[in-house]
C-alpha cells in the first residue's frame, strides 16, 4: 500500500501531474524572490502535466515566458561534447520553416554571449549541408548568411558544415560548441557519447537552470535500477556557477582563425 491513494509507481496520475507543475512553479517564484539563484529540473510527464493545465512544450520553454526572456536555448553537454539547439520540440517536417537566417543569428549571438567559445560550428540542416543547393537551399538562403553576419560581428562562426562529419571534428577538439538545427541531430551525438552523463543547461535566464538528459522512465519506476548520474551531474554544473558567467558586451574584431 502507498501513502497516496491511486497513486501507483510508473502510472500517470492527474495529481502527479498538478504536482510537478506546482513545483517548477514555486522554483520560479523562490528565484525571482531571489531565495534561489538556479534550479535543476527533473523530468516531468508531458501528457499529464498539460492536463494539470501546464500549456509549454517543455520546462525551457515554461521558463523562458516566466523570466520573460525571448532569447534562450537549450544545451546539452558532457565531458566530450557541447551542443545548442536551433529549434526544439517540433514536428520533423516544421523545422525548415524556423530555419530562417534571423534565427540562426540571435542563436549565435547567444552562444557567444553566455559561453565565449574558441570556434562554433554550424550544422547544416540538409544530407551533405545541402551539397550547393542540390539537398536544400536553407544552407545557401539561411544559414550560410547568418554565419556570415555572425563572423562580421566578431562571432567565430563556421559552416555550415554536415553534421556526420561536424560531430567528428567537435569531439577531436576543432570546436567548441556546435550548433544544431533540430532536437534530434544534436542529441543523437550527445547520448551516443556520454547518456546517463550529460547536462541540459538553459542557456539566455536570468538564472542558472539545468536538468537530467533523459525523461520519465516509468518503466522502470519504483524498481531500483534507476541511474542517477545525470542527476549528479546537473547539480554539480548548476553549483560550479563559474561556467555561467555572463558578458553581455561583445569583443571588437577579434581574431578569427579558419
């Protein structure tokens, strides 16, 4: 017998669901009292929450209307691997649609405002990055001016490059960062390399916040075997407040070398 009535472990609950919502409500309400200075987030059961009358995606999204923050992103890293998300939770074929050189900018702008990185690489969003219009045109019509834009302005930005191969030559050190276009050509890598292990930090709050790489696992719910590393590893980067810096003002003319 549990504690709650009706509430088994591993089944969604209309009361689990409000209760999450509940929470992430009152961690923001602690941060802008300024009781807290970050949150780290758990996952949380999306079908469920929406019925407790949470309306976001997700808790990024959640977050970004709370601080009233229109510049945010996700991150994702471990000890080998650092990418940022173009778009998010969005249907496969809508992604083109948000591809647009605007938004590629400010994602770059952003990057190297909360991170000052060395080299950022650009993923394309087409087999080949488009193979010179033959796959796709975002690369020559929207990401391939936004680069150019981004470099102009002192941002070292390069690409856009194929993701296949960008990955190989971000995890043998040549970038630092890499900006991906959709949710699963960043995390594929990601996981691949270090799941259990990394880090979903929100990159544009006012507060430091991240979260576990990995969802619910209701399957596995109330069984033991659950691994709490990623857990582990978002409360240590969430207190080592040093890589959360932020310089608002943009360096002039750096160098910026191939």
């Amino acid at each position: 017998m549990y504690p709650v009535k009706g509430i088994r472990p591993g089944k969604p609950n209309l009361q689990c669901g409000t209760a999450q919502f509940k929470f992430v409500e009152r961690a923001v309400s602690d941060a802008k009292k300024g009781k807290i200075n970050g949150i780290v987030t758990l996952p949380i059961n999306k079908e469920v929450i929406r019925r407790a009358g949470f309306k976001f995606p997700g808790h990024t999204e959640y977050l970004a209307d709370a601080f009233k923050v229109k510049d945010f992103a996700m991150m994702f890293s471990n000890q080998k691997l650092r990418t940022v998300l173009l778009t998010t939770h969005l249907p496969l074929r809508k992604v083109p649609d948000k591809v647009k050189r605007e938004e590629v900018l400010k994602k770059l702008r952003l990057i190297w405002r909360e991170l000052r990185p060395r080299k950022i690489g650009v993923c394309g969003l087409n087999p080949h990055a488009g193979e010179g219009g033959l796959f796709g045109r975002e690369e020559i019509e929207e990401i391939t001016p936004a680069v150019e834009e981004a470099r102009k302005e002192g941002i070292p930005a390069f690409g856009p490059y194929p993701s296949d191969t960008l990955f190989v030559r971000a995890l043998k050190g040549e970038f630092e960062v890499v900006l991906s276009m959709y949710h699963d050509q960043g995390l594929i890598p990601i996981k691949l390399l270090g799941f259990g292990k990394s880090v979903n930090t929100t990159l544009g709050l006012p507060i430091i916040r991240t979260s576990v790489d990995h969802g619910t696992a209701y399957d596995i719910a109330g069984k033991g075997i659950a691994d709490e590393r990623s857990f582990k590893a978002a409360v240590e980067e969430a207190l080592n407040q040093r890589l959360f810096e932020k310089s608002t003002t943009p360096k002039k003319n750096p160098q910026i070398e191939e």
